[in-house]
C-alpha cells in the first residue's frame, strides 16, 4: 500500500499532476492485479533529498531564477523547497529528481505570485489563433537553461515564463496552469502562444549568429 499512499500524497499536494502521474497510477492497479510480491518503492530519506537537491542545483536554480526573477531570491527558494521536502512524510526515493523540480517551482511561483498574477491579467481577454501550442519538453528546458536566466527575465513577462516552466517541468496541462495561477485556460493559451513567438525568434538569432561565424 506504499505505492498508494505516496501516489495519492503527491497528486493531492499538486506537485505532481495526474497527466505526470499515468505511468505510476497504472503501476499502482497492475500491482493490485499480480499475485507476485514486485519490489516495493524505498521512503525517502533526508539524505535522499539532500541528493536530489544537490545533484541538480544548477538546473534547480536556474528554474526558480526564471520564475522569481532574481538570484537572490531563487536561492531563498530552493533552500525553501528542499527544507519543506526533508520534513515532508510519504516522498517517494524514485520520484525525487522529478519532485525537487516541481518543488522548486511551487516555491518560485508562491514567491513571485502577485508578480505573476499582474502579468496574468493581461492575457485574459486575448485569444490565440492558432491553438496546440506544444509543451516544452523536458530536455527542451533544460537546453534553454544554457542561456543566462536573465535573458528570459528580460524577454518575457512572469506570467509566460512561468507557464512554459510549469508546462515544461511539471508537465502540467493547460487547465493545471489556470487552476494553480488563478487565471482562464485562454489566458494560459496565449501565454503559450507568447512563449511560441519568443522560442522561434530566439532560435532563429541563434542560428542567424552561427551562419556569420
Ligand atoms: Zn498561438
């Protein structure tokens, strides 16, 4: 029964969306089904946390940087994220990278909300066109962590660099994003939409310098 409680204590804090969480619910129901006794999933301990966090802390950095906005305060949130993670009680060792990422961002988007909120407004009565704005993928946000944090802080606003984030390293959908930022789904749409505009833009400079190297 470990798996369950760790799995409904983590869809119940938010931090792990269910569309994250497929594989380890079906994990869930086929254990209820197998007559064999498969491994059981290890409890975290402090240490293991401790791990997690230190084993990623550039990446985790420069995600709570892109969502706060500043060094100083992204570092406050990481020391935020992995304090209430080692007191935390059902985290699960496996799941743990994927945690202090999401972890980190919870704590940068609690840290930057009203910041956040403002810029949300904005987007409400506007529309995207276009409609199936890919989500970042996991490896895509990493890439975009080898420019400076900064740069994002620069170029777009904390509504939309805390959406590709959410969408990018929690993998969380459309509706997560309105729900957890207190805004439409057609305002997270076009945010995504303005994320789109910047990615292409800023790829197509990227290329454009190399082509005159
Ligand atoms: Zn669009």
């Amino acid at each position: 029964m470990l798996i369950k409680q760790q799995l409904l204590a983590a869809l119940a804090s938010g931090l792990l969306p269910i569309s994250e969480a497929r594989e380890d619910i079906i994990g869930f129901f086929s254990q209820l089904t197998s007559s064999s006794e498969e491994r059981q999933p290890k409890a975290a301990q402090s240490a293991d946390v401790d791990n997690a966090f230190g084993a990623d802390s550039a990446f985790l950095l420069w995600i709570a940087e892109a969502v706060a906005g500043s060094r100083s305060a992204a570092e406050q949130c990481l020391i935020d994220a992995r304090s209430i993670s080692r007191e935390r009680s059902g985290l699960f060792a496996d799941w743990l990278a994927q945690w202090a990422r999401s972890a980190t961002l919870n704590q940068a988007i609690w840290h930057a909300h009203e910041e956040i909120s403002a810029a949300a407004r904005r987007y409400e009565q506007s529309r995207c066109p276009h409609g199936g704005h890919v989500a970042p993928t996991l490896d895509e946000i990493r890439e975009l962590s080898e420019l400076p944090p900064q740069e994002l802080v620069h170029s777009l606003d904390p509504f939309v660099r805390t959406v590709a984030l959410m969408r990018g390293v929690s993998h969380c959908a459309l509706q997560d994003c309105a729900i957890r930022l207190g805004t439409t789904r057609s305002a997270v749409a076009v945010a995504c939409c303005e994320f789109d505009r910047w990615k292409h833009s800023r790829m197509n400079a990227s290329r454009d310098a190399a082509t005159r190297q």
